[in-house]
C-alpha cells in the first residue's frame, strides 16, 4: 500500500510539473511571439520612415537645384531682357514707349514672382526663417493671385523648433493649402499657429467642400490619398499627432500637434 501512494504522489508530481513545463512553455512561446510582432511592426515603420525620409532628400535636392536655376538662368535672362528694353526705350517714338513701360513692368513683376519662388523652393531659406514668417509669406502669396482671401493668426510666442522639424511642418502646411486650393473651392483659407510651452499646434483651415461622403453616409478623409499619407508620414517623422476633419459642404480643417519637451 505504501508503495502505491508513492507511486500515486511522484505520478501528481511528475504531471504537474509536465503541466507547468507546457504551461511555461506555452507563456514563452506567446511572449516571444508577441516580440517578434513588435519588432517586425517596429522595422516597418523604420523602413517607412527611411523611405520618406530618402524622398524627402531627393525632393529637397530636386527644390535645390530648380531655385538655383531660377536664381542664376531665368532670373538673369530676364534682367538682360530688362536692360535690352532700357536701351530700345530712348530710340521708340513716344506712342510706343508706352509699351516697353509696360514690358518692362512685367519682366519686373516676372523677376519678383521667381525669387519669391526660389526662396520657397530653397530648403535653407526656409530653415533661416521662423515658421511664422515662412506661412505668412504662403498666406500672402496666395493671397495676391485673387483666387481666395487668406487670413493668418498666430498666438504664443515661437520658439524651439529644430529647422528639420520647422521645415516639415512647413511642407506639411504647404501640402494642406495646396489640397485646399486644388480641391476644395474655397473661397477663404487659415492658417493658426498656437506655442505654448509645452506643445506648437498648426491648423489649416477652409470653407470649401469638406471631406468626400462615404456609401455608409459619413464624412471620412481620403486615407489612400498620396497628399495624406505624405502629411501623416512627415508629422510622424518629428513624433507629431496628425488629424483632418470636416463635414461635407462645410470645409476641412488639418491640424498637426507637436510636443516642444
């Protein structure tokens, strides 16, 4: 009898040991799974990242090198053309000088317009000039084609941002007005910009269209959209928070919050 209990007790033992390998076992299995999870979702988003973040650099280079063109080729071609009409307005009889006063304000207007765009294309510029400045000369830009009125209100006072960060906030903020001026119809466009210690807050803002009405009837942004994901992605590069809403018919609001600590 004593033998049997013996038995009987290693038996319990021996199976409840196996049960708590298996269950041990099980728990690692599940642990290093959920690991292997993680890090594969955690080399997705590097790679993604990396992939922006080359894309950035080429469209950087690509912006470099176009402003340099406009700055060196076209800008001096038209001031050539500029002293050529100086020279040819002395020898035109009075009813046509007229004319060469008016080319000649043109090519003045031409000139102005490609510096402005060249100091927008440069990526230098825009990393030695303050968020504020670089939204407000967009604002203003816009402004002066007439196709909509423009406003720009900024609260707080600016300070700590990196010119990596400031410059793609900017392009971020660029990307939303151009959305709103491609496909919205607004008639007004704003810009917000609000500092706080703690944290920098964009918002751009239009009265067009809004957001396209699903089948089920709900307002939803384009997520396959390129603009989108390019707006998403570059405010996940600088660990910012990146929203869009609004109600068809009643304009859209983009809003990027980052954290300045």
């Amino acid at each position: 009898m004593p033998d049997v209990v013996l038995i009987v007790t290693v038996g319990t033992a021996l199976f409840l040991l196996l049960a708590l390998f298996i269950a041990f076992m099980a728990f690692y299995y599940q642990k290093r799974r959920l690991e292997h999870q993680d890090e594969i979702k955690d080399l997705a988003e590097t790679y993604q990242k990396e992939i922006l973040k080359a894309q950035l650099e080429m469209q950087e280079q690509t912006f470099h090198s176009i402003a340099q063109e406009i700055h060196d080729n076209v800008g001096q071609i038209l001031s050539l053309a500029r002293l050529n009409m100086n020279s040819l307005e002395n020898a035109l009889q009075d009813n046509h000088r007229q004319k060469i006063t008016t080319s000649k304000e043109l090519v003045d207007q031409a000139i102005g317009d490609l510096r402005d765009l060249s100091k927008r294309l440069n990526s230098k510029y825009a990393t030695q000039q303050s968020l504020t400045t670089l939204l407000k000369t967009q604002l203003d830009l816009i402004r002066k084609t007439g196709a909509v009125e423009t406003s720009f209100d900024v609260s707080g006072q600016e300070a700590g941002l990196l010119p990596e960060k400031k410059l793609i906030l900017f392009r971020i903020a660029q990307e939303a007005l151009n959305n709103s001026l491609k496909h919205a119809e607004a008639s007004c466009i704003s810009a917000q910009l609000e500092f706080t210690p703690k944290q920098m807050v964009l918002r751009i803002m239009d009265d067009g269209g809004g957001l396209a009405v699903t089948a089920e009837g709900s307002s939803e942004p384009p997520l396959n959209g390129t603009g989108l994901q390019n707006m998403r992605f570059r405010a996940g590069l600088i660990g910012a928070s990146f929203s869009i809403a609004g109600q068809a018919g009643s304009g859209t609001l983009v809003q990027v919050d980052l954290p300045l600590n």
